[in-house]
C-alpha cells in the first residue's frame, strides 16, 4: 500500500438535532422521526432500519408531534399552529391547515386512520376529517382550561383521554362531552408543585397509562375514576410511553436519558391473573429520552442528544444475528461535507449556512502513525449564509474550488469563488 497523509478534521462545528417524536405505521414497515431543526426523516424496517427519506428543516415549523393516518400518509402539528402533510414522494410539505387554537402540543389518528385529533394551547381538542387530498375540521370537543399535552384514542374509537397539568381527561367522541376528569395528584398530601402528564394511552381494556412530571407509570380505570396501579421509575420526569401492538408491554422514556420496559405477566404460574412488572434500566442516551416507539420487534426511542437506538426484543427473534443486535444511530446519514481535491478544499454544510475551508498543510516526514507538524494551519475562506427559512438539504464544491453550490426545498443556488492572493471574493451566478 502506497504513503499517505491522513487529516484530523477538528473545526467541523456540528452540532446535531435532538429527537423530538417518533411514529410507528400502523401495519406498516416504516418509523417517521422529527427533530429539534423540524427535519422529518423516514426509516424502513427492511434491511435492518435503513434512512429511505429526510425532508429538510424550515425556521417557521417545529415538529412536537407526528402520525401517520389513511395508510401511507404523514402528517405533522407543531407550536405554529398548523397541521402538515408531507409529501413522501417530493420529500416536502404537500399542504397545511390552521388548527385554530393556537400552538399544537400533541396529535393522534384514530386506528381506522380516518380522523386526526389534536391538543392545543388554549385547552381544546379538534377533531379534523381525513379525506382524499387534505383534512378538513370537524368538530370541537369539550374545552376546559390548560393545555393538552398528550392524546389517545381508545382502539374503539368510541372515546379519546387526554392529559394535560394535573389533570387528565376523557371525552366521548360522538357527544363531544368530557365523560371522565381525573386529578392525577387527588391520593397525594401536600403536593405544592403542578403534575405534567407528559404521555398517555388508553388500551382496550379501559385502562388509561399516563407517565408524569413525578416519575412516575400509573394505571387508571377511566370508568370508575380509580388509581389501579402505581410505578415510580425514577426521580424525574418519565417523558415519553408507547405501547405494542398486542398491548402486553410498554416501553417508558426518561428525562435521566433511561428507559424501562414494562410487560404484563402472570403473577403465578398458569394464572389468569396478571400484573405490570418492570424490568431493569436501559442507559443508552446522555439527555432526556423525548420519544419511544414500540414496533412488533424492538424498542425504539429517541433523545435529545441525537441518538436513534433500536434495541430488539430477543423473545421476538427467531436466531441470532445482525437482527438480534442493538443499533445506534449516531451520526446524520447525509452527507454533509464535500470535498475539492485539487484545490485542497473542504466544505461542511450547517443548517442554515456553509463555511468553507482549506486544508493544513505540512513539510515533514515521519514514521507509520506519527502527527506530524503543520507549517501551514486550516484556514477559514468563507461563510455562506442562505437566505430565507428554508434548511439547507444538500451542497457541493467542484473539484477545483471554484464553483460552490447548495439546494433548499424549493430552490437551487450556484456561486463563483474567485481566489486572489490572501483574499477571497464570493459571487452569485
């Protein structure tokens, strides 16, 4: 193998998006992740979770909740207030409804994908009709004060629990009224602080889950109004819950960067009789775990340090393998440095803009593995900002240096880099 110089790039300033929300598809093989830029991205669960989309970022659209509805389609509600459909195929926004109630802190399609609810600012949950080419609203349900932070529907269709501070509550879909109001704090003296129900479900049975600002996994009988039990998992927020499919387990995520798994068992053996038991920790993630998806296989969550892990169910494998492995995804899957090799050039895109740089460069000569000294240190040339809300999706340098270019969502733009001695003149063409 012949000589060569290898470069320890160090002024690559990324800093990635956290994970915001998580989507499984209903009967499906993909899983819709939203970050903290508003970048959606889409994974197939063929060919072990594989990137298949990403729609670029935009300043005016943060992404707090993600679902998908009528098969295929994706939509998104975030604290602008409007409700997104993405388009899957032109990887970019297809249209968007005002939901009319201020910033959207949560939304939920019911199991037949047909309607879309969603929890607003100022206390509401709107019901919106999902038809051929769009959404459109239905109906109010009943409005009471606080924010609505999570939603559910129950697998009937029939009812929808919604957790908000203190509080949560259960509607019936076709009166429209509140048919059940549950203070999560009523069995606890002395409570001086509010309770954030961060997360719900409602399975099948009528038991309503909620995780909370206190750290705690609670089952609730929505009919009687009663606590039927009671986890604390840890001493901070459990931020995130989801359920599987077959309603046996639930995965929890923490603001510790913890998740726990929960599976309904028999308390002896052959009883019909079962209870929740928890299992050990998982300390995967660094920052708070803001989203959990819990597919027929594995468990999924996401956190705000910008970690995607997929840690299988090894009950649920038929054999040892690259399947039955945990995966990280720790890095973006784009390519977001170019390179000019005649001109010695490297080019990082940010969201919003580009540097461009030149590479160091030395006179020694040393052994295998030696960090040789620089007689010339990286130098910054440019910084390119792109105007407009847009995110930056891909960028380029030409092999000679001269010709730099990038591409939103809607727009491509080509610049001519001119290098005269020490300066650098930038143009656009």
């Amino acid at each position: 193998m012949g000589e060569f110089e290898v470069h320890r790039v160090r002024f690559f300033g990324l800093v990635p998006a956290g994970v915001r929300c998580l989507a499984c598809q209903p009967r499906g093989g993909r899983l819709a992740l939203a970050r903290t830029d508003g970048a959606v991205e889409v994974y197939n669960f063929a060919a072990n979770y594989f990137q298949e989309k990403v729609i670029p970022g935009h300043e005016a659209r943060s992404v707090e909740a993600l679902c998908w509805a009528a098969g295929d389609r994706l939509f998104g509600a975030g604290l602008g207030g409007d409700i997104t459909e993405y388009d899957l195929a032109r990887l970019c926004v297809s249209r968007s409804v005002d939901g009319c109630g201020g910033p959207i802190w949560s939304m939920a399609a019911n199991g037949s994908g047909t309607q879309l609810a969603i929890g607003c600012e100022d206390g509401s949950v709107k019901l919106f009709q999902v038809v051929p080419g769009g959404i459109q609203f239905e109906r109010n349900l009943d409005r009471r004060k606080g924010r609505i932070l999570c939603l559910s529907w129950h697998p009937s269709d029939t009812h929808i629990a919604a957790g908000s501070i203190d509080a949560l509550r259960v509607f019936d879909v076709h009166s429209g009224q509140t048919v059940q109001r549950i203070m999560v704090n009523y069995h606890v003296q002395k409570v001086k602080r509010e309770c954030i129900v961060w997360s719900i479900a409602f399975l099948s049975s009528g038991t309503v889950v909620t995780s909370d600002s206190f750290g705690r996994v609670q089952f609730w009988d929505w009919e009687r109004g009663t606590l039927l039990e009671s986890h604390t998992v840890s001493t901070s927020a459990v931020l995130s819950l989801a359920v599987s499919e077959k309603e046996d387990s639930i995965i929890v995520g923490t603001s510790t960067g913890a998740t726990y798994q929960f599976q309904l068992l028999p308390v002896k053996m052959g009883s019909l009789e079962k209870r929740w038991v928890r299992t050990k920790p998982f300390q995967h993630h660094t920052h708070d775990v803001r989203a959990v998806a819990h597919s027929s296989t594995a468990l999924i969550s996401g956190g705000l340090d910008a970690q995607l892990v997929i840690r299988p169910l090894m009950e649920k494998m038929q054999k040892k393998g690259y399947d039955a492995a945990l995966r990280k995804f720790t890095f973006p899957h784009r390519r977001l440095v170019s390179c000019a090799r005649k001109a010695r050039l490297l080019l990082f895109q940010f969201s919003q803009h580009l540097e461009l740089w030149r590479l160091g460069s030395t006179d020694e000569t040393g052994k295998d593995g030696e960090v040789l000294p620089l007689c010339r240190m990286p130098e910054h040339l440019v910084q390119l900002k792109s105007k407009g809300p847009e995110h930056i999706y891909c960028s380029c340098v030409s092999p000679c240096g001269s010709w730099v270019s990038y591409s939103t969502a809607s727009r491509f733009h080509l610049y001519r880099v001119q290098y005269e001695g020490d300066g650098v003149s930038i143009r656009k063409v």
